[in-house]
C-alpha cells in the first residue's frame, strides 16, 4: 500500500480523493508547523507528500533525505519555499496550484485598496477607541479612486482579474510592466505595457501579482518608493519578500508614498507591535489571499489529482519542474 503524508488536516473530502484509490493517509494534526526534522521522519516511509504551508522549507536536506518520495504536491501557487533544483536532481517531480485562486487573491487585492483609499480598517479602530462624535467634514480624508491609473507589476492570471475589476468598477486605465506582453489584457482591458521606471512613475495605485525570485527579491525598496507619487497607494498580495519592510515603513513615514495595503508580509507573520499596524492609511491583512471556502477546497483537490498522477506514474497536472521528465 502507497502511504502519503499531509502536512495538515484537511476535509474528509480530500483524503476520501486519495483512499478510494487505495492509498493510506496520515496527517500532521499539531496546531503547529513541523520543522524540517520532523517532516523528514514523517516523510520516511511515505511515496508521496501533500504539503500545506511554507514551513518548513524543502530544502536540500529533504530532498536528499526523502530522495524515495515520488512526487511533492503542493498546496499553492507559490513555490519559493521549496528548492526545484534539488528536487529535479532527485527525480522528484513537484506540483502547484495555479489558476484557481486566482480571482480569490485578486479580490484580496480589491479589498485592500479601497480600505486604504478610505481607511476603513484605521477608522473601526477608531470606533473601537469610542472616538465616533465630532463632525469635521475636512479632518483624515480618504482618497477617490474613480479613474485613477492602476499599474500592474506582474500582470498574469491574478493581475488579470486585480486589472479587470479596477477597470471596470473604477474605470482606472491600466499600465503593467511584464517581461513579455498580455496581449488579453490589451485587447480587452486597454492595458498599456509600459517600463519598471514608468510604470512606478505613473500609477496611482500600485498592485504586485508576480513571482518571488532572486531577480524580484525586495524590488520595492526605497529607491523605488522614492520614484513614485506621494499620493500613490502600495499593494502586495503576492510574497512579502517583494519588499523591503523598514523601506516600506519609512515611505510612508515620510510622505514618499500615500498608503498601503499588505496581504503578505516581511517577515511573515508580522510582529504585533510593528508600526504598519498602526498607521491610518495602511491595511494588513495575515495572508488570506485565498481563503474561501470554494477555493481552497479546489486548491486542495488539485493537489490531490497532482498526487495521484505522481503516484500512478503519470505526468502531474501542474508541474513546476517540467526538466524531471527529462524536457
């Protein structure tokens, strides 16, 4: 019998998809992440893995380790926790998630930058203080969005729906910065591909949706929010690792930037005391992209189906080493 370890709890849905096929289950049922030694002995005696969260990371040590695994599917889109290269050079093929979260994360997106815009999350807090009376109809004003330019860095599937309901619900024009074009969005959004400097130059409102890299690692750093408006607004929904915090902190300290709004953040999770929390034109929320129901219930049966596809010896449904296969 073919064994898969699950590094968390999941629904009876879920593991009903991988017994029914004859396999045995077991879970990491601790309210906890494991740490690397731990994943390895539960991993010992397993054929495959369906692993949730980012912790620990798949380093060199697993793979070397756990080099009898025959698949590692993973329970997102993002993949930066885990060494490709060193799973490749083991034969282990390994899977994401992409597609389906894609519209619940832009709406993350959406959400985030009209708290900003009218500091809704800083004005309950205010609630919360019983500071509610006085009118003052010029005092700590937010800002319209109607018509404003979004700018897209990253502008795939997530971008896509992030550009698409700011078109349409705000009628802001759309300007991205990609390595290659999206010819769909330009065709249907108007979108305008423009460069890096440009496209910080020009947005209002500033959306990142791409891949964290060496290459993109803290790319929103001072010398970037020095280049944009005072009245632009920051969001980040895609890996904390995008931006450098304290430079993050000291834009809008200063008045280099406006706002921000923060679905991810660097370090994750954030510190309660960090000064972000505090600031009326910034809002953080702890990496729930994705969470709904509907769609981590679909993030997690594609994992599923990429599991079974590894462990039948077939090709993964969404593989992120396409080299293993020898491509």
């Amino acid at each position: 019998m073919t064994k898969i370890f699950i590094t968390r709890e999941v629904p009876a849905e879920i593991k009903r998809l991988l017994t029914a096929n004859g396999h045995h289950c077991s879970e990491w049922t601790e309210k906890r992440d494991l740490s690397l030694v731990e994943l390895i002995a539960a991993a010992e005696d397993c054929d495959g893995l369906f692993s949730i969260g980012s912790s620990p990371k798949l380093n060199q040590d697993f793979f070397s380790a756990c080099d009898h695994l025959k698949v590692v599917a993973l329970c997102s889109v993002g993949y930066d926790h885990v060494d490709i290269a060193a799973a490749t050079s083991h034969g282990i093929p390994v899977s994401n998630t992409p597609g389906v979260l894609s519209k619940a994360t832009a709406d993350t997106a959406f959400l985030l930058m009209q708290n900003v815009a009218r500091k809704a999350i800083h004005k309950h807090k205010e609630i919360l203080r019983n500071n509610w009376g006085f009118f003052d109809p010029t005092a700590d004003l937010g800002v319209d969005l109607q018509g404003k330019t979004l700018g897209i860095y990253g502008l795939g599937r997530i971008g896509y729906e992030m550009a698409k309901m700011c078109r349409f619900a705000f009628e802001m024009p759309v300007i991205y910065h990609n390595r290659g074009r999206n010819e769909a969005a330009e065709k249907d959004l108007g979108a305008k591909k423009v460069s890096f400097t440009e496209l910080l130059q020009t947005s209002d409102v500033l959306s990142i949706h791409a891949n964290l890299t060496d290459e993109t690692r803290e790319m929103f750093n001072l010398e970037a929010f020095q280049q944009m408006k005072p009245s632009s607004i920051f969001i980040n929904t895609a890996r904390g690792g995008l931006h450098n915090e304290p430079d993050l902190r000291h834009a809008l300290e200063t008045g280099l930037i406006w706002g921000a709004g923060l679905d991810v953040t660097n370090p994750e999770p954030m510190a309660a005391d960090n000064p972000l929390l505090n600031m009326p034109t910034v809002a953080i929320l702890p990496h729930i992209g994705s969470a709904t129901y509907e769609t981590r219930m679909e993030m997690m049966r594609l994992t599923a189906q990429n599991l079974l596809a590894g462990l039948n010896g077939q090709r993964l449904l969404s593989c992120v080493n396409p080299d293993v296969y020898g491509e």
